[in-house]
C-alpha cells in the first residue's frame, strides 16, 4: 500500500510531466512558426534575386550585342540592330513590370518608412523589403510616378 505522502508526490509528479510536455509543445510550436517564417522569407528573397537576376542577364546581353555591334561592318549592323529594339523592350517590360509590383515598397521608402514600418504595412517579410529597398538605392530608382 503506498502512503498518502507518496500519492500527492506521484500526482505532483503528473502535474510537472504535464506541464513540461506542454512547454515543450509551445516551445515545438515556436520553432516551426520561426522555421515557416523564415523559409517564407527566403523564398521571397530567391523571387527577388531571380527577378533582378534576369534583368542584369538582359542588361549583358544588350552590352553585348553593342560591343559586336560597334567592332562589326556596316553591313552586318542591320540585324543586331533590329534585335537590340526587342530586347530592349522586353528588358523594358520586365523592369516596369517589377517597379509595379513593388510600387507600394518604394512609395513608403520615399516617404522616409523604415524597412521594418514597409514589412508591416505591406505584409511581406522585412527580408525581401530591406532587399528590394536596397537594390531600389543601388539603382537610383525612384518609385514610379515619382520620376526616373
């Protein structure tokens, strides 16, 4: 028979193993929540990387295109010029494309907003803000219907 001391230790006992199995589980919790977030994060900085990515790689390609252009002979202009509009304009679209989906970014950044501030007010994740901040500044970019 065990004695009535020995029976609150044991239900004490219980109660600490159930309270420690629950601070696990919160502890469990917060970790895949700060895991999800920061892998959301780097998604977003691998979408902003390849989108820049693909400009600098257009942006080779048309320096290219004018470095053979100008070591080329008159007769061989014709063709490189009439791919030069083309890229171009896809380098073009592809850059209007991006001031569109990040207008909201650099409207805020212009009007002085932390990169902190932007995240929240944008719901996205302040990685990918402070990236596309960045770049905006490495380029000189102004927000559009701010002046290029």
């Amino acid at each position: 028979m065990i004695p009535k001391s020995g029976s609150a230790a044991g239900g004490e006992i219980e109660t600490l193993l159930q309270q420690f199995s629950q601070t696990l589980e919160e502890a469990n919790r917060e970790l895949l929540d700060t895991i999800r977030d920061e892998l959301r994060d780097l998604h977003a900085r691998v979408g902003a990387l390849e989108g820049e990515l693909r400009i600098a790689r257009m942006e080779v390609d048309t320096l290219r295109q004018e470095l053979r252009g100008a070591k080329s002979s008159p007769r061989d202009d014709p063709p490189a010029q009439a791919q030069e509009p083309e890229r171009n304009a896809e380098a073009e679209r592809i850059a209007q494309e991006i001031r569109q989906r990040h207008r909201e970014i650099w409207q805020l950044q212009n009007a002085g907003e932390s990169a902190a501030e932007v995240a929240k007010r944008t719901n996205r994740p302040q990685g990918e803000v402070e990236l596309i901040m960045r770049l905006m500044r490495q380029r000189g970019t102004s927000a559009p219907g701010a002046g290029r």
